[in-house]
C-alpha cells in the first residue's frame, strides 16, 4: 500500500451521533497533575487511578460512585494491575522504578520489586500467574504472582508504551515508539523477535488487541492516526485520522468498536467492520487521555487530570446501542 495513499484517508464528513452517554462523573480530590492508567477490581466494584502527579493511586467506589481513599507514597505511578486469583494490585511507578504491591481489601503493602527505572504499562496474564511490566530502555519484565519475584525479562530496542498478550500463542506485541516500531516478543524467548517499521506514522502509544479477527489497533500522535495492522504479517491495512494526544484506546468487541481517547479533549468511537468508519466525535476535557472499557461492567471510565478551574475526575460512559 502507497504511503501517501494511507494517509490521505480523512475523517468523513459527517459520524453518527455520540455512541456513548455520559452516566455520572466521580471527583477526583485534591488531585493535580497528570493522571495515568487505570485498573479495575470487579469483585468489589473497585477502580483504581494512578494520580502520576500526585505520587498517588485513587480508589474508587463503583457501586456508590465515590471516591474511597488514597495510596500515597509512591513515586510517579504509571501502570495499574489487579490480579484477582491472589487479590492483589500490582502499581509500576516511573519515579524509582518500583513495582509495589498491596494486598486484600485493606490494601495493605505486601512486596516491592525493583526493575530499574521507569517501570510503565502493566499487563496481567492471571491464569499463568504473571504480571508483565514495560520498563527502562527497553525490557519486558515477567513477575511470578505466587513467588512476587521478577523470574525473566524480554529485551526491546527502547522503551516500551502499551503492549498486549496475544492468549493463543506466546506472543506479545509491544509499542516501541522511540525505535519508530511495533515489536513481537514471545514470552518464553523461543523465537526471533519481530519488528514492523511504523511506515511514517510516529508516536505510537496506545494499542488495542482483536486477536479472533486477527488485527491490532495502533494510534499514533505524529501524526494523529488509528492504524490498522495485520497480526500475522505486519501489514498496515488502513490509517484513519482522529483526534491527538491519546495516551489509550480500547475495543469494545460485542459491539465491533473502538474508543480513542485524547488528551486534545476528544473522544473517537470508530467501527473495526468494513473500512473503518469514524462514528463518534465526542468531546471530553482538555487532558483526558487515559481510561479503561470494563466489558463486564459494560462502561468505559474517562480520566481527566486539573483543567483551570475544573477538578480531576473520572467520567463514566454507558454505550447507548
């Protein structure tokens, strides 16, 4: 496929009203700076956020709508994991490195695991007892849950941003922005690592996994575009334009879309059927870029750090069809 042709594929003219509605809005007090990713707890309806500028992660109360407590002391959290078979959250923080680990219903602090430096994206494989975390300039740190012990680590060109663990094979597929790549590791380091030139398209930060329909979801911040990759080969099926600074983009796969969510104030719902089609601008709040879609729940939670006068908050959407 020509370059050029990829990407002079525009936004259409006109998407379909909002796809989503906003239910309720939960504040986040006291909390300034940037906020990063988030986690959920579905046995007790809990959320957590990791208030990055605060040195902090949230914890809020789904079931009441309201925000429960803080944990403090940890140095610019990043990536947020909860593994329910050992009920415990797994907090990465860019500051020192750390994993920090905090068990039960109290939270209490159970075990640190130190990486290095810049511990980042979290990823939770619960039915291998494994917590992957990206890290430094560039591994893929594999953590034992029942021994709470860094067992293996997978090499990378640079630093990773989002990655997600393919279930019917070993593989997983890593953004590698500063190497301008998308890298495929396999957990158990049996085969080469493969890596796809980004042909381009620059800053690739977020990524969402189809893995039945074989496709892999990248956006872009340079320039400001939804990619569409063949998981078996690499290939760039189609590059859509859609709104900038995302730092998060999940697929909602009963309802065959996507959610884009930008720091620019903007929220994209895009179909993954036919050519990709933009069905939603929905606007948000300047520095919105992270949430997370709980299918269980069927709810997509917006995080929006201090804007002006506007306090932090999590928003929660309800699909509307």
């Amino acid at each position: 496929m020509v370059l050029a042709a990829v990407l002079s594929l525009e936004v259409a003219a006109t998407a379909e009203p909002a796809l989503l509605e906003l239910e309720a809005t939960i504040p986040l007090p006291e909390v300034r700076g940037r906020i990063d990713h988030l986690a959920v707890d579905l046995a007790r309806q809990r959320l957590y956020v990791a208030e990055l500028g605060n040195d902090s992660v949230g914890v809020i109360d789904l079931k009441e709508r309201k925000y429960l407590r803080t944990l403090t002391g940890l140095p610019q959290p990043q990536g947020l994991g909860y593994v329910p078979s050992s009920d415990s959250l797994y907090v990465a923080n860019a500051g020192d490195g750390s994993v920090r680990i905090y068990q039960g219903a109290d939270l209490v602090a159970a075990g640190r695991i130190d990486l290095g430096e810049d511990a980042d994206n979290v990823r939770v494989e619960d039915s291998a007892q494994r917590v992957y975390v990206g890290y430094g300039a560039g591994a893929v740190a594999a953590i034992d849950t029942a021994s709470r012990r860094k067992i293996s680590e997978l090499r990378l060109d640079a630093h990773p941003e989002s990655f997600q663990l393919a279930r019917a094979d070993n593989r997983i597929f890593v953004n590698v922005p500063d190497a301008g790549e998308i890298t495929v590791v396999y957990r158990d380091a049996s085969r080469q690592n493969a890596s796809w030139n980004s042909r381009g398209l620059r800053a690739n930060f977020p990524m969402a996994l189809d893995e039945p329909n074989g496709k892999l979801f990248v956006v872009y911040r340079k320039p400001a575009r939804l990619g569409v990759i063949a998981t078996d080969t690499g290939r760039l099926i189609a590059a859509r334009e859609t709104c900038g600074d995302s730092d998060d983009v999940f697929l909602d796969a009963q309802r065959a879309r996507l959610y884009v969510i930008c720091g620019s104030g903007f929220l994209d719902v895009f179909s993954t059927r036919d050519d990709y089609p933009l069905r939603a601008h929905l606007a948000t709040q300047a520095g919105g870029r992270t949430g997370l879609f709980v299918p269980v729940l069927d709810r997509l939670f917006v995080a929006t750090r201090t804007n002006g006068t506007t306090a932090a908050s999590v928003s929660v959407f309800r699909p509307t069809s």
